[in-house]
C-alpha cells in the first residue's frame, strides 16, 4: 500500500444523535454521542489508513489539553503525526447534532487556531510519500503548497478537496493531478449537474482529473483524456448517518487510484464505500473492501 500525507484540519467533533432535529429553545436528550477526531483531512486519513495505507497528517495541533486528547484520538487510529505543528491555541471543535430520523447532520463549528503555513512543508519530506492530499482552505497558503509540492516530489500525485468557494481558489485549478469537487461547488458557480459543470472545468484542467459528487445522484469523474464518467448511488437499506461521507467518498477515490484502478473503477469503489459509511455512525469499520 502507499504512504499517504493529509494536509487540512483536524478537530475535535462531539456528535450528538437525537431522534429528531430540534426547534429552537427545546430541551432535547441525546440517544447517543461520542468524541471523535473530525475535519475533512483528518478524516480521510482516517479512513485511508483503515484501507491499509500509511498516512501521516499535516495540520495544526493546539498546545492545551484538548489538543493533547484530539492527538492521542488520531494517534489510536493508525494516523502518523510526526507532520504536526503545535501552536497556542484552542483545539477547533465541532458540535455535531446528527438526526436519527434521516441521518442529517448539523454543524456549528468553532476555531481559534492558526492555519498550517506553506513554510511548514520545508521540514516535512514529502519526497517520501507516494500520494499527497490536500483540502482547499486559504486560497493563498494552499496555492503555496501546491506550488512547493510541484517543485520537490518527481511523480508523485497530487489531490485536491474543494468543498467550498473560497477567494482565489480559482488560481488553484491548474496544480493537482486529482481534484475533487462537491455538489454546493458546482452549484455556486451556477450549475446544475455534474457533467455540465466537468465539461466547463476541463476547458481549464484539461490533463487534470475532475471528479464531482453529486449526492443521491452519485459521483461523475472525467479522466485526464476527457472522458466522462457516472458510478451511481449505492444506498444503504436505512440512512443513519451523513457526517464525513464526502471525506469517505474522497479517501475511496484516492485509494483507488494510489492502488492502480482507472478512473471508473476508483469512482465506482468510492461510491460504494460512501454508500456503507451513511448506512453506519461514524467512520470505524469502513476497512473492509467491497
């Protein structure tokens, strides 16, 4: 399997399970909650490493207990830290209220820490890792990285999350090997399906792989030749739980490709691996292939 470096964000995600989604000033009692490492990164990684891959993360720790705690969660996982950096700081911390009636997830999210700087990469040796992901956050410190990445890894890939619209995320595009969109992307940008919105971004990226997911829909891909591709929903018997499903979808992809498969078959595995994690609550067990 390959060595995998995450770089993004790391949180600390409290989820509560409630048996419908409250109104506002209700008292509700939580049938379930957990503590769990969050972030799209820190995610995906977790997920990679349950594939058997490598991973080490890149991201900022907090220098305060509940950094301390988020740490050990993701070191428990499988995840390497080594690429870390601790800076004072409050850990950012996700409150989670996840509807057990249809698995919706609601999110308020607080952060007092810094973003990883693209001046951290000098003392990471990412010329020792096979795959490198990266989740689009400041437009300016993840065009740095990228940048960095071109110029020291030989052949390595590289993807790219773009979950939302962010200022000079444009300026991005023409960088990773692998880009992977969402469906609130596409549709910010005004439109509205996936193959119209792969069709305009390969004008742009045209040896780039362009995949967008587009919920119950499934995900599309066009490959570096400009072929388009559909895997289809795959639907658990009952939806219990959304929250990390696109981090899943995006873990699926890249160990798809990291493990050899063309394009259609990785979007078809991350689909399926999707569909298993929002038939479940939380992301343990997703290991097993399917």
């Amino acid at each position: 399997m390959s060595h995998i470096l995450a770089i993004g964000i790391a949180t600390l995600d409290i989820v509560n399970t409630v048996d419908h989604y409250p109104v506002e000033d209700e008292e509700l009692r939580a049938s379930a909650q957990r503590v769990v490492p969050g972030g799209n990164a820190a995610n995906s990684a977790w997920v990679l490493s349950q594939l058997g891959h490598r991973v080490d993360l890149a991201a900022v720790l907090a220098r305060e207990p509940d950094g301390e705690r988020l740490a050990g969660l993701l070191s428990a996982r499988g995840i390497g830290l080594e690429h870390c950096a601790w800076r004072e700081g409050r850990t950012p911390c996700s409150y989670i209220t996840v509807n057990a009636r249809n698995g919706s997830r609601t999110i308020v999210h607080y952060r007092d820490l810094p973003e990883l700087d693209a001046a951290h990469l000098a003392g990471v040796s990412v010329e020792r890792m096979d795959w490198v992901h990266l989740e689009a956050r400041d437009g300016a410190i993840t065009g740095a990285m990228l940048r960095t990445l071109r110029e020291r890894l030989v052949d390595q890939p590289v993807s790219l999350e773009v979950e939302k619209e962010r200022p000079g995320v444009d300026r991005l595009f023409g960088l990773p090997d692998v880009i992977l969109f969402s469906r609130p992307f596409a549709r910010g940008r005004g439109f509205e399906s996936a193959e119209a919105f792969l069709r305009d971004m390969g004008g742009r990226c045209r040896k780039t792989i362009l995949v967008c997911t587009w919920g119950e829909a499934g995900a599309w891909a066009r490959d570096g030749a400009g072929r388009l591709h559909h895997a289809p929903a795959v639907s658990p018997p009952r939806v219990v739980d959304t929250l990390g499903a696109g981090d899943t979808f995006n873990a699926g992809l890249v160990h798809g490709l990291a493990s050899g498969r063309t394009v259609p078959e990785a979007l078809a595995f991350a689909v399926r691996l999707a569909g298993r994690k929002v038939g479940q609550a939380g992301l343990d067990g997703l290991g097993v292939e399917s």
